[in-house]
C-alpha cells in the first residue's frame, strides 16, 4: 500500500544503519541486500540480508513534517515495547527486537531492526485455500488472541503512555482523538461531526461492562500473521496495541453480526468462546464505529491515490452508524 507516511532510505543509508545495529562485520555489500516489503500501510519495512546470511527486518517511523492521526505518534516506540512485553509474557511466537534507535542521529525518525518470522503472509495466500484450511489457521489465531488477553495492565489507554482507571475514559478519549483528527483535515464522513458525537454518547455507557484493562492487539488481521504450511509460525505488526476490552479486537469484527468481512467462526472457536452476547454486541458496534472512522480519516492523512480504502469505508461507517440508530435520511 502506497502512503506519504513511509519513510525510504537509500541503500547506503541503510548499510549505516546495519552497522549501527550489528557492526561493520554484518554490512552487506550486495547490490540486492534490501526488499522493500509491500503490505504494510504505516510504516515502511525492509526484508534486509546480513553478511553473514542472515535475514532480519528493519521498520522506519514516518518521516517529520508528515502529518500523522493522534494515536499514530509514537508508535515505532510502542511497538517496540509491546513486542517485548509479548515475547518475554506469552507463549505466542513474536520475532525478536535485536535493536531499537529513537536518537535520530542516522535518519530523522525512529527505527528498529528485528528477526524475520518465516513463512508466507496469511492475508496474502489464504485466498486461494479451501475454506477449511483457512478456519484452522483463524482457529490458531483466536488461541493467539485469548493468550495475548490475557495480559492484565494497570490501567486502560494506548500501550506504553499513562492509563485511566475507566474503559469509558479511554475508550471515548480514543474516540475524539479520532474525530478531531477528521476535522482538522476537514474529512467529509458523510455525516456530522456532531450527529456522531451524539451517537457515542447516546451508547457509551456501555463501556463500563469493561472493568479489567487487558492487552489487546487490535490489528490482529490475517495479514499480520505469518504461516508455513497450516501452522502458525509467527505474529507481526504490534504497534497499535492497547490497554482495553478485547472484544475491540480485529477477530470479533466479523462476530458482530452487520459487517460482511468473513467467517468467525474458526477465530471464536479457537478463542474458546460462542456468539457475542448482547452486551458486548452494544460495545462491539462502538468499536466498528472507531474502525471505519478511522479508515475513512486516514485516506487524507497518508495520501491515498486511488479511492479503494475509501469506496469500502464509507459505506460501512453508513451501517456502522445505523446499528447505532442513526439512519441517513434523504
């Protein structure tokens, strides 16, 4: 995916910062030691061969002077944390950090250099399997999510800043971050500011059904995970983690009942758990809301050339809105 948000380095650039991680032995010397990899849509990441053989990883913060949403600051550095936490608190397969630079001396924004997970991306080669074969990697994922909810922090919030004491704090913070970050840019949502604001008040008090602050990944999508044959072998992409209610997680999505985005079956079974009751369906409906605000607004922010993200976002902020009672009109 195409963004402003990614932040390219020349080859020799690059080399300096292998030697900064690794030392002069490790620099390439190959005029084919760096892949750009394609998938992501923040940051921009590198498959990177070592001397020695070695593939690792490098992501690269966004470059400053480009503008980022509110929750998109900082990010490299939750990320970062949040592998670390994971790794050393979970049995959940995550790659190692071997270096992490926030001093911006080589290039003007942070970066880190980790293991490269093998395998292929699921998001990208589950298309062509049976359906089964799909259902037994989304059941491995819910096994992988209910691991990481089990993370318990002392408050609610982004990961890696300071928590509050209640999910309707957080979570309605998070919220006008997001809105705020529309109207900066004068995002047109097809709807009122205001005629969203009401329909968050209207149903957060929901929210305080959530009472324990649990490690959520949020963006655990098929195309954060890596696979070699049917199983699992690694989880990529940790950098909008959070203190939360899991129920926000990527895997329920498709559980609330109103948005078409695939079977989940396999991820519930896997997460050990049914249907969504009718509580947390009043929360999830908040949190599909927060989702396709987010991608509607971030089309502007990242410079999107083609309308693809958008054509598929709006109108699912549209059904997003009426499962919160507030229908179009005209």
């Amino acid at each position: 995916m195409e963004s402003i948000t990614k932040y390219r380095q020349s080859p020799q650039t690059l080399r300096r910062m292998v030697e900064r991680a690794y030392g002069p032995g490790l620099v390439p010397m190959s005029d084919d030691f760096a892949t750009e990899l394609g998938h992501g849509w923040f940051n921009v990441a590198y498959l990177l061969s070592l001397a020695d053989g070695r593939q690792v990883v490098m992501k690269i913060a966004p470059p400053p002077g480009v503008e980022v949403m509110t929750y998109e600051k900082d990010m490299l550095a939750g990320e970062v944390a949040a592998i670390r936490l994971v790794g050393g608190a979970t049995s959940v397969p995550v790659p190692h950090v071997d270096h992490y630079d926030p001093s911006c001396e080589i290039i003007a924004a942070p970066w880190f250099v980790m293991t490269r997970v093998p395998g292929e991306n699921f998001g990208e080669v589950s298309g062509s399997w049976p359906d089964e074969r799909s259902q037994s990697v989304w059941r491995q994922i819910g096994a992988v999510n209910a691991e990481l909810n089990t993370i318990v922090g002392d408050g609610f919030g982004r990961y890696g800043l300071p928590g509050v004491p209640s999910w309707r704090e957080a979570f309605t913070g998070i919220l006008e971050d997001v809105l705020a970050d529309g109207e900066r840019r004068e995002v047109d949502l097809g709807w009122s500011y205001d005629e969203v604001r009401q329909a968050i008040a209207d149903h957060a008090g929901c929210l305080d059904a959530a009472t324990v602050p649990r490690f959520c990944e949020w963006d655990l999508w098929g195309s954060n995970v890596m696979v070699h044959g049917d199983r699992i072998t690694g989880i990529i992409d940790h950098e909008r983690a959070f203190w939360g209610d899991p129920i926000m997680e990527a895997g329920f999505v498709a559980a609330s009942g109103t948005v078409p985005w695939g079977d989940p079956s396999g991820f519930l079974a896997g997460y050990g758990r049914g249907p969504l009751t009718p509580d947390e369906l009043d929360r999830r409906r908040l949190y599909n809301l927060h989702l396709f605000l987010i991608m509607v607004i971030e089309t502007v922010y990242r410079g999107h050339t083609t309308t693809e993200q958008l054509d598929m976002a709006r109108p699912a902020l549209d059904g997003a809105m009426a499962d919160l009672g507030h229908v179009r009109r005209g």
